[in-house]
C-alpha cells in the first residue's frame, strides 16, 4: 500500500527539520572558540531559520488543491508519522547525542569533524526531500520540493567549500 502526500505536509515537515538543523549549527558554534567558524555555524543557523520563515510564507500560499488531505486522517496522525521519519535522520537530537566533539582532538579537528558532519546531514536532507517528492503528485505541489531541494544545496556549497579550506 503507498501513500500520496502533499506539499503542505512536507512543508510542515521541512519547518521542523529547519528547526532542528539550526539548533544544530547553534550547538556545534558553542564547541569551538575559533571565532570565524564559530560565526560560520551562527550564520548556518540564521539561514536554516530564515528557510523556516520562507517555507512558513510557502505553505500560507498553497492553493486548496496542494493542501488536499491525500488520506483520511481525523487525528492528523500523517504529519507526526513524517515527523518522526525526518527526526531519524535529518538534524534531530539524536544525531546530536551521537555526534560526540572527543576532547583530545585540536580545534582544527574539530572543526573538520563538525564540518563534516554538517556537510553530511545536509546530504541526508537532500537525498530525503528527493524521496519525499517521489511520494508527491503532481497536483499536490510535487515541483515546490525542488525550491527545498535549492536552498539545501547553497548549505552543500557553503560547507564544502569551509571543509576544503580548513
């Protein structure tokens, strides 16, 4: 059995997964005195919430057809289920809890750690909103997951191109 979502559900999904990646980048800033990275993280940060705000501003504006409920769901049950999918893997406070900064590393190694490991979870958004629009009519909004999909890809570019230089 397969389930069609809409776009209004991955938005409010993605507002959830911004939430958590700028708690991340804020978490990590506090874990390194170098002050440019530590700006950088801040800065990250700043750009997972203004994500929120636009795809707040997205979601107001869908049409009654892309807010369709796809499946019966009285309790609103669908948008906790895809929360919790994206909590799995995407920002959430277990990959925090798993992501442990060992004390013996230098800075520099920390910052490469956290480099990657950000550069990873923004990978894994990607590759999740890539699955999430497979699961997206067309009717219900399927190409509003590419514009997602752009804004995580500047992250990519920004942290890659940290990760190179330090």
């Amino acid at each position: 059995m397969s389930y069609d979502f809409n776009i209004h559900e991955i938005l409010e999904m993605a507002v959830h997964i911004e939430e958590n990646g700028a708690k991340f980048y804020r978490d990590m800033a506090e874990n390194i005195s170098d002050n440019s990275i530590r700006q950088l993280f801040f800065d990250l940060a700043a750009m997972e919430e203004e994500h929120q705000k636009i795809y707040i501003s997205m979601n107001k504006d869908l049409s009654d057809q892309e807010r369709k409920p796809t499946v019966f769901d009285p309790q609103g049950e669908m948008v906790q289920y895809l929360r919790a999918l994206a909590d799995l893997r995407v920002f959430h406070e277990k990959t925090k809890e798993d992501f442990h900064l060992l004390e013996e590393l230098s800075e520099g190694e920390k910052i490469r750690k956290i480099l990657q490991a950000a550069l990873d979870l923004e990978k894994e958004s990607i590759v999740f909103y890539l699955g999430m629009k497979e699961l997206v009519p067309e009717r219900f909004g399927k190409k509003k997951i590419d514009k997602i999909i752009k804004e995580e890809m500047g992250h990519i570019r920004v942290l890659t191109n940290k990760l190179i230089s330090s």
